[in-house]
C-alpha cells in the first residue's frame, strides 16, 4: 500500500507560480505512472498532469499544458508539480494519485488509487 501526502499549495496571485510536492511512503511509485488531479468546489475531480511509470513520458491537460510540469524523483520517492502563470480558473483542491492498471484510460482518476488528502491552491485575480 502506498500512502501519498500533498503538500506546497497556498494563496498566490494571478500569474504567480507555486510548486506542489506529493510525497510516497510504503511501496514504491506505481509501474504505469503517477497523477496530479484537481477538484474545484461544485465540479468533478479533473485531470491535470501525468508522468508515466519509466519517468520518460509527461501528459497534459489542455488548459495547463505549457504551464505546468510534472516531475519525479525516484531518489526520493516525489511527484512535483511545477505552476507557472496562474490564473483563477486553477483554483482547486489538487491531489496526487498512483495509477493502478494499465488498462483504460490515463485521464481518467477511475484508473488511480491511493489517492492523497489534497492540497488548497487558491488564485486570487
């Protein structure tokens, strides 16, 4: 079992940066990748980055694509998310997660587990 801790979310303005850490105790990182995700109030919990299991392979939601970058270290069993160019609309709880299977789709948090308690990041115009 894998527990996951998020941590580095925070009050910025727009087209500030944070940079949000998950943290892995208990086995290692999953073989098929690791996930950030969001949850804004009132709507579903959302895709945002994905680094694939071999660390090679980044994905990305449109509408963080080219402003956010996800990154691993293995080392040290992390999953970054690195923030740039923030606007309101990234307002969210945002959470780490393993994905569990190969099969289905990467976007889809149905294919992820040991999901994390989350991390408030608000965006203030």
């Amino acid at each position: 079992q894998v527990q996951l801790v998020e941590s580095g979310g925070g009050l910025v303005q727009a087209g500030g940066s944070l940079r949000l850490s998950c943290a892995a105790s208990g086995r290692t990182f999953s073989n098929y990748g690791m996930g950030w995700f969001r949850q804004a109030p009132g709507k579903e919990r959302e895709f945002g980055a994905i680094l694939s299991g071999s660390g090679a392979n980044t994905y990305y939601a449109d509408s963080v694509k080219s402003r956010f970058t996800i990154s691993g270290d293995n080392a040290k069993n992390t999953v970054d998310l690195q923030m740039n160019s923030l606007n309101p609309e990234d307002t969210a709880v945002y959470y780490c997660a393993r994905r569990f299977t190969s099969a289905g789709s990467r976007w889809s948090p149905a294919v992820y587990d040991s999901w994390g308690q989350g991390t408030q990041v608000t965006v203030s115009s």
